[in-house]
C-alpha cells in the first residue's frame, strides 16, 4: 500500500492548488485486492475510458477527481475480473440446448432426463452431455440397450461429461455407418460379447455427425454462455477450441456490442485453422485475441483414454491412447514453432504429458518467451518435472476434486502422487494458469479457488483435504485466476490486476475469499460485474 499512497501524496501535493481532474466512476471504502507486484489492498480506485487511471485511499482520490458516478463499496471485497484460463465458452452455451445430464446417478436417471426432452422438443437427432458413470452404484460404462427400446428410430448421441466417451444409440449407429468391422486410431469401439455397446472412446465419436446448429442457435448460445459467465464474475475466458466460423462470429457480435465478453480463442487443430490463421497472424482487438493452437495429445482418465507409461491398475494390458501421431505432433509442434502461435496441447496421461514436453523442448530449442501450455498435466511422472520449468502448467482445479474418489483405482498408490500435483507444478514453473473446464466441471470460479487452496468437495469430503501438500496458497490461487491467466494469454501488461493504464475489469463480491473459513468460499455471490469499468452484471 505504501508505493499506492506514495504516488497518490506527490499528485496530490502537485494538484493542490488545481482544479479537480475528471473521471467516470470512483469506487470508495472498498477492500481492493489489487494483484499488483507488491499484492497490495487498496480503499479506492478512478476509471476513465475504461481504465484504471489512480488507485490508492478514498480520501486522496476523491481530493483528487470528481467523477460522473461514485460507488460506495461499503467495505465490500473487490478483485480483479476473474479470467478462466480453459474452458468451452461456446460450447457451454450450445449445452443449453441440449440434455443436461450433469449430475445423474444412473443410467436410469440418464434415459429419464432424455424421455422429458424428448416429450418437451421432439428432436429428429437427440443430443445432451454430462454423465459420468463413476458417480454410480455402478461404475462400469453403461450400454445402449434400453435407449434402443426407448428410441428405436430416432438417433441418440450424448457425450460423457469430459468429452471424451459418447454413448449412442443403433439408430445412430445404422446412421454412421458404424460395424463391428469398424477400425479407428486413437479411439476404441467398445464391444461385449461380441456386439457393440454403443460407447465410443475419443475419435470414435467422430463417426458420429450431429445436426449443426443454425447461425440462430450459435448467437444464443453465446449470450446463454456469456449471461452465466457475467453472473459468476468471470471477465474473460479462454476458449480451448474453435473453428474459424465461429470465431469471426464472435468478433462480428462483439463489435455491434451484442458480446462483451473477453475471448482469447485457441483455434482447433485441424488444417483449415491452421492454414488460415498461422499464415493471418495474430488478431487482437480491445475483447478478441486469437493467437494459440489447441492441439489433444491423449483423452481422459475417467475414460481410461488418457495415455500411461505403464497400464492401468485397474484394467490390466491397457495404457490408453494418444489421439494424434506422434509424428503429426512433432510436425505440428514443428510448424507452430515458426509462427506467432501459441501450443496448448491436452495432456492427461504420464505418457502423454512426457511425450510433449519433449517435444516442446525440441521445437523451442533458441525461441524464448513462447509461453506454450500443457493443459490439464493431470498425471505427470515424478522424474518429469523439472520438464516444466520452460513449460505453463494450465490446470483446472475441480479436477481434482472431482477424480479423487477413484482416481487411485485407475493410476495406484505410487502414480498418484504425480496426479493434480498443482503445487509442485507451480514450484517447476513459477506460475500456473487456473480454469475449471466448463462444462465438464461447474463454470463457477469460486469452486475452483476452493478445489485449488482447501482441496475438498462441496460436501467437505475429505476433512483433511486431498493430497494437501499440493494446495495452492489463496495469494498464489488469485493470482492463477488473474494476473497468471492474463500472462499465459499474453495480456499481463493489460488486464489481470487493478492498476493504473489496465482495462476495468473488476468484480466486487459479498465476502472476502482471502479471509473467510474454508468452508463458505463455495457460497461466495458476485454483486457486481465490471468490464471497461462498465456494470455487466
């Protein structure tokens, strides 16, 4: 605080005897986590053309400026816009529009939900996403035999909650094509006694073509998806892939001012995007910045896709898979490496988090301050650490906290002590990118900040914590939610912190999350929601 007041005494010294400088919003009687170098709190803050232009104590900035509006914070915690450093905006938007089965607890409950929309909407092709087959009694992956009784006719495609396993129907089995003869690399055609069960595994679900939604149904979805994200504090997310189309969407409804949403856009990997966009450039506007790849190294370990070095303790002779050749990612790598771009590679596995931090290290070799992630690193080999220490570790929290429970069973006692290691990663990098996922976990940001520093459930499962000597501190868990995502975007010098010449991005919440018991940061509730020191919220 006292470089803040420092600052603020010697203008006010200068102005004494001037007339007072003009702003269009003072915040007073705040506690203001500023995130700044010093990580100092702050009483006050003056925005003017959507920045910060004097932060410091109530008393010298209202000595200072005269503004159009004056908030009275009356004591209430402020923090910088949270920004979730991975996530599916877009994607969080288009489940609104289909089966939400987040949170079932069986197949039954499953094949109830799909009945009810099915009576409500009467779709020719249903879709949803969101079960998880290890929050049942029974853990195994279900088969499509009851939703052929149900739907005979009308297909059926819904996504497990990590997009990585789809269960389908026969009708859209018959529709794809699909046999018993079917082959694919990078994916598996689930069988039992001979017959297909109707679950694929990662680029299996490829076979399956869903309608595309309609420009109509695009545009609502990114409102749904930007309403949510507002309520719940978040000023800028990162979208962990998306095609060309939708991204010049988004630019088009940012610019009529119909999206105020930050978006920094990492485009999927295939060769449209790339021949277009590697050749374009970086594109950056005052809410839009696309300059990353997102590229899938293996699938998930809730899936058993994610790829080990070793097999699974709980599935003998099986190691997972890599998506992608190991060819095609180093030429990818390759290729990205002679570009503006960023790489941010899904890595769940051991396996896969190896194979591409060396390959990293490789196309890097005399290129500095690339800044390319390793999203997820969810299970890193004890002895591969140290290779993250040129590598961003970008994690999501809520993983943890919702694996935890069998985790164990898939990777083993010794293994596990390599999985949601955050504050190790941490320790290799001196930085961490905080996200949730959305919508495989909760959009809400405040679970994350109490996966990564209390590591518990909502229920406060387990009482000691799991795993807790790789707890984030609160301080280091803000930071990865603000100033560290804003860094791993590019955009430290612009955003992630309250203070002076940064966008106005700034939330002010009902309690203080650095200070309050453990236990209540879940229910923590969003007042207000600023971007460009404008109330969205």
């Amino acid at each position: 605080m006292k470089n803040i007041i420092l600052s603020l005494f010697i203008l006010s010294a200068f102005l004494s005897c001037k007339k007072q400088l003009q702003a269009d919003l003072i915040i007073i009687n705040s506690k203001t986590y500023t995130v700044n170098s010093s990580f100092e709190i702050a009483e006050s803050f003056a925005i003017k053309d959507g920045k910060f232009i004097a932060v410091g104590s109530s008393e010298e900035l209202q000595n200072i400026y005269k503004a159009k509006q004056v908030i009275d914070a009356k004591g209430n915690p402020i923090y910088p816009g949270f920004i979730d450093g991975h996530c599916h905006f877009y994607g969080l938007g288009l489940t609104q529009q289909k089966v939400d089965l987040v949170g079932t607890k069986s197949i039954e409950d499953v094949l109830q939900k799909l009945v009810t929309f099915q009576k409500e909407k009467n779709s020719s092709f249903i879709t949803g996403r969101g079960w998880d087959q290890n929050d049942w009694e029974i853990t195994e992956f279900p088969t499509k035999k009851k939703l052929d009784t149900l739907f005979p006719k009308t297909p059926v495609a819904i996504t497990r909650v990590d997009g990585h396993a789809m269960l389908v129907n026969q009708a859209a089995i018959n529709l794809a094509s699909i046999s018993l003869e079917s082959q694919v690399d990078g994916g598996e055609f689930i069988k039992k006694d001979g017959k297909l069960t109707g679950v694929l595994i990662d680029n299996a679900m490829n076979f399956i073509k869903t309608p595309l939604p309609s420009k109509k149904e695009q545009i609502q979805a990114l409102k749904d998806a930007q309403k949510i994200c507002f309520d719940l504090g978040l000023t800028t997310v990162d979208d962990a892939g998306l095609d060309k189309e939708v991204i010049e969407l988004i630019d088009s409804l940012q610019n009529s001012g119909d999206l105020k949403m930050r978006i920094y856009a990492m485009i999927s990997n295939n060769k449209k995007n790339l021949d277009y966009y590697l050749n374009k450039g970086i594109v950056k506007t005052d809410r839009l910045h696309v300059r990353s790849v997102k590229v899938y190294a293996d699938g998930a370990l809730g899936s058993r896709g994610a790829a080990l070095k070793d097999e699974y303790a709980d599935k003998k002779g099986h190691f997972g898979a890599f998506v992608n050749s190991f060819d095609h990612l180093q030429k990818l790598a390759q290729r990205i490496a002679h570009s503006d771009y960023q790489m941010n590679t899904h890595a769940i596995g051991d396996s896969a988090n190896y194979v591409m931090l060396k390959t990293y290290h490789e196309a890097l070799i005399n290129k500095n301050d690339r800044r390319w992630r390793i999203e997820h690193a969810q299970l890193v080999d004890l002895k591969d650490f140290d290779l993250f220490k040129k590598v961003l570790p970008s994690i999501q929290p809520t993983h943890a906290t919702s694996d935890m429970y069998w985790a164990e069973d898939r990777v083993g006692e010794k293994r596990i002590q390599g999985a949601y290691a955050y504050n190790d990663l941490l320790n290799q990098y001196g930085k961490v990118a905080l996200g949730t996922d959305f919508p495989v976990e909760k959009v809400n940001p405040f679970y994350t900040f109490y996966a990564a520093a209390i590591r518990k459930d909502l229920k406060g499962y387990p009482e000691s914590g799991f795993q807790m000597n790789n707890a984030l501190s609160r301080e280091n868990t803000l930071k990865g939610m603000t100033i560290w995502n804003a860094y791993g975007n590019f955009e430290e010098n612009e955003k992630g912190s309250i203070e002076i010449g940064k966008v106005a991005d700034f939330i002010i919440l009902d309690q203080d999350i650095m200070k309050i018991d453990g236990s209540k940061i879940p229910s923590t509730k969003v007042i207000s929601t600023y971007i460009n020191g404008e109330k969205v919220k």
